[in-house]
C-alpha cells in the first residue's frame, strides 16, 4: 500500500467514525427528550457527571464530601 492509501483509508474509517459518533449524539438528545416530562433532565446530567468524577477520583465519600461542602461554602451556594 502507497502512502496516498493509508492516508485515505485513514481518512475514511475517521469520517465514519465522525458519523458514528453525530448519530450517537442524536440519539442521546432523543434519550433525553423522551424523559423530559418525567425527570429533571438538568439534574440527571448534574448527577452523572458527579458519578464519573467519583469513579475517577480516588477519594472516600465521606472526604469527597466534606471538600464539596468546603467548596460550596467559599463559593456561597
């Protein structure tokens, strides 16, 4: 294979997978139209992103929490 064909089967399998990736996106804003009228779909996009931080940081939820209370506190929430 030449250069010029790695470069566009490259090229190819990236624009793919840039669809992939847009038809997923659709389909998560349909997911979350559907349960509009059922959930606070703000909070449940709040909630999950606490429960990726949590699984990627290395820290008890007891602690977590107190730095989430301290942060609060200096922020005025």
């Amino acid at each position: 294979m030449s250069v010029k064909d790695d470069i566009k089967e490259l090229v190819e399998q990236l624009m793919r997978i840039e669809g992939e990736k847009q038809l997923l996106n659709e389909e998560q804003k349909q997911l979350f139209e559907d349960y509009k009228a059922k959930l606070d779909i703000k909070a449940v996009k709040a909630a999950i992103r606490i429960a990726k931080i949590k699984t990627k940081v290395e820290v008890s939820d007891d602690s977590l929490g107190e730095m989430v209370e301290a942060a609060e506190s200096r922020l005025g929430v």
